[in-house]
C-alpha cells in the first residue's frame, strides 16, 4: 500500500476483557488508529499488550466517555474539536498528509431508544458535525462507529441527519436541497456488507428478536465519507472482520461468538491522505 494509507480500526468490545484479541487484530490488520467502544480495560494494561505484539502504540486519551483511542503516531496529532457523551470529534492532521475531520459516535441502542428518537439524535449530530466543519473551512469528515442503525433507516439516510447514499456518483453531487436548504452528502459503502455472499459474516451484529419482521443480521458498524475523501477511501479495502490469525470471531452457528469475542465484529478500513 501508498505510505501515506493510513489503517484504522473500529470495534465495540462489550466491555468484555479482550485485549489479547485487539492485540492480534491490530497488529495482523497493521492498524495504526485502533477505536474502541464499550472498553472498560485499563489503558495501560491494553498498551502493554498492544506494544507486546507490536511496539509501536501510544494512548490517546479522550474527554468522551466509552471510547479508548491509541494510534501508532504522537498524540499531538489529534485535535479535540467536540466532545458529549459516547461522540468525539477529532481533527487528525499527520505531518505533511492531508488533515481530516474523524468523528467517532456510538449512539443510543434500540433497546432503550425508538427509531424516531434515534433519527432525531442523528440531525443533532449532522448539524454538530456541519458546524465543526464551518469551523475548520473544509468537508473532509469521517464518521465511524456503532450506529446501532441500518445503513437504511431514516437517521443514517435522511437529508436533516447523516444524508448518507449507497452510491459514490451520488455522493459525488457534494449535496443536495430540500425546501431551500443545503444538505452535505456522506457516501455509504457499508450497504454492500449485507449477506454471506462475501463467504464471511452477513453483517456486523447478529440479533434474533422473534418478531414477525426480523433482519437477524444488521450493520449497526459503519464507516461514513464525504465526497472529497470519496477518491482517499479504497473501498475494497473496507472489510467486517470474522475471524484472526489464530481463531474465528464466530460461533458453529455462524454468528458473533460473545464467548470469544464480542458480540459485534470489528470494522477495518483505510484512508489515503
């Protein structure tokens, strides 16, 4: 790959204590961003671990609550620019690469949330996002975590919240209006990672509600970008990831394994800045 790709890695561990897991994945994937949601490992013992397999990641602490954040590159490089509970959002400026806005969220679970309350969240966070975005004078944002949505449901797709497409061409318009007011587009891809069809796992979160409409595989993980990062973002490079070096995330029934791992796959994807 370009030395200028950059890895980064997003997983919701369930605070369960998997360090030597994140350890293995982050050093087999060659990640250099490693995100973590539901994480109630002590950091120092996680970096001990991580730089045990490979000894290049330092602590990258974080006001929001619920993320852990280490990278293999100076803390300096990572700006604060908004912080509330369970959303951050950091401006990465590597040396002599292209500085990009990541947003990193893990919003409210359908347990405790309806689909409308959900959505709403999301136009609060899209209209957070636009602002922070106003204030740096660029669009070059990436969004990433757990949803706790589908790639499409109202939040994640419609023109007040994420306004995200599963099509670049249609990303690649920039925006679009409705009622007079301009709307960013986030391009999508995750749309794709729906199905076993990849002889892989048939999405990132498996649940079985007995209801009469029921998805059992859902892509609550997800990686959003701007159109201008559209270009920047390989995504044949974007991968759910089921299994390691040494064993599989999954269970004999084919679904995240919550005695091995955790009850959601992690998220793997690459940027060229």
């Amino acid at each position: 790959m370009p030395v200028s790709m950059v890895n980064f890695l997003f997983w919701n561990i369930n605070r369960r204590p998997l360090e030597s897991l994140v350890a293995e994945i982050a050093s087999s994937q060659r990640v250099d961003l490693l995100m973590l949601a539901e994480c109630d490992i002590h950091p120092t013992a996680l970096l001990d671990i991580l730089n045990a397999a490979r000894p290049m990641f330092r602590y990258i602490p974080v006001l929001s609550r619920g993320f852990e954040l280490f990278a293999t590159f100076s803390p300096d490089f990572l700006t604060p620019l908004y912080d509330s509970d369970k959303i951050t959002i950091q401006r990465l400026s590597l040396p002599a690469r292209l500085d990009v806005l990541l947003c990193i969220v893990h919003l409210p679970s359908k347990l405790r949330w309806s689909g409308e309350s959900q959505a709403l969240e999301c136009t609060r966070l899209a209209r957070i996002i636009r602002e922070v975005e106003a204030r740096v004078r660029h669009e070059r944002t990436v969004l990433v975590g757990d949803l706790n949505m589908n790639p499409f449901e109202a939040g994640v797709v419609g023109a007040a919240g994420f306004n995200a497409t599963m099509a670049r061409q249609v990303a690649s318009r920039g925006s679009r209006s409705v009622q007079g007011e301009r709307y960013p587009f986030f391009y999508n891809p995750m749309w794709g990672h729906f199905g076993d069809h990849r002889g892989n796992a048939g999405g990132s979160y498996y649940y079985d509600s007995g209801q009469h409409v029921n998805y059992y595989w859902n892509v609550f993980d997800q990686v959003l970008v701007r159109p201008e990062l559209i270009p920047r973002f390989p995504v044949e490079e974007l991968r759910i990831i089921a299994s390691t070096p040494s064993r599989t995330l999954l269970s004999q029934q084919g679904r995240p394994d919550g005695k091995v791992g955790s009850d959601h796959l992690p998220l793997v994807f690459k940027l060229d800045l």
